[in-house]
C-alpha cells in the first residue's frame, strides 16, 4: 500500500485543496465529463481510458507519489459548503537548487466559471508555495486567446513574460502559448502582453 508521508491540505474561504483521493473517482469522471467540450479547446488529447477508474487509480497513485517526493503538487479543490468537487491545480516540475522553481496548471469545470474558485485557489498554491515550500518562481503558460486564463493570472500577481512557440500539444495540435510568471520578491511592477 503507498502511504502518504506528508499530508497536504490548504483551506481558503470557500475552498479546500487537498491530493486527489480513490473516493473522488465518482465526482472527477461526472465534473470532468460534463465539462469535456468546455476543456478540450485548452487541453492535451485526453487518453482513450481517461475517465476511467484503472486510469484514475493511477493518476491517484501518480498525485501521491509526487507530493512525496517534493517535486510537485496535484490537489482537487472542492467547495467547502458541500464538498462539491468543481477542478484541480498543480504545482509540478519544482527544482530546488539554484532555481527553486516550479510550474503551474489549473482546470475548473464548466459550471464553476466565473465565480472566482480559481483566482482563490491560485492565490492560496502560490502563497503556499512561496511561504512553505520556499518556491521562489512559479511559472504558468496559457494559449493566447485564453482571457480567462490570463485573466486570473494577472489578478494573482503573475506577470506576462513572452511567447513559446510550439509549447505543447492542446488538442492534438502544437500549440504557441504566453509565458507567465510570479516571484516571491517580484520588483518588475506591472507588466502585460499588450
């Protein structure tokens, strides 16, 4: 059996972020199928088993394991009023070291736009990572015409950096994305893609 060594549990005003567990399977496939047009536009080719139990015992086992190690961090964020799962931040890629650095990716289901669940769940990781973790650079990447996206970053802090092109495979295509970051003792003032 594969024991959690450290326990990771971050609660906000309206949210608890904590590592994906076997109990969740029923409220991921049911928040992650109804949302599947909304995502796939911003996504990675979903795998053809992707909501299933096997693939999501992995993905549990996977979420575990990292959060072990230190070099990352999956949480579920779920509603604290009803326990309602409603998407998932992750903290991964961390170095340590001279970088002491680590990249970020969100997803939220489709009834839970616009409330402001990510820019609360955000603000928490990146505090957490600065204040616990001692992260001092937390990178995000979005496509370009994701306003949301950009949107929420800008409000947590990030600032807008440039562009990579061809940054990763969304929807079964190689896709340019705009580079964000935030810094701990960030000194820039404000930045924005123009």
């Amino acid at each position: 059996m594969f024991l959690f060594k450290r326990k990771v549990r971050i609660e906000t005003e309206r949210l608890t972020l904590h590592a994906p567990m076997h109990s969740d399977y029923r409220a991921w496939v049911e928040l992650r199928s109804s949302s599947r047009e909304f995502l796939t536009p911003w996504e990675p080719t979903w795998a053809r088993d992707h909501l299933t139990r096997k693939a999501f015992t992995t993905r549990v086992h996977w979420a575990r394991r990292l959060i072990n190690e230190g070099s990352g961090m999956p949480l579920f964020l779920s509603r604290r009023s009803d326990n309602a799962l409603i998407g998932a931040i992750t903290l991964s890629n961390i170095r340590r070291g001279p970088a002491q650095a680590g990249t970020m990716g969100y997803w939220v289901g489709l009834q839970h736009t616009r409330e402001g669940y990510m820019r609360e769940a955000l603000s928490a990781m990146v505090n957490y990572a600065f204040t616990t973790l001692d992260i001092s650079r937390i990178e995000s990447a979005c496509l370009p015409e994701n306003k949301a996206s950009r949107g929420v970053l800008e409000k947590c802090g990030y600032k807008y950096e440039g562009v990579a092109q061809a940054y990763l495979q969304i929807n079964g295509r190689w896709r340019t994305h705009v580079l964000y970051a935030a810094l701990r003792n960030d000194r820039r003032g404000k930045t924005s893609a123009g």
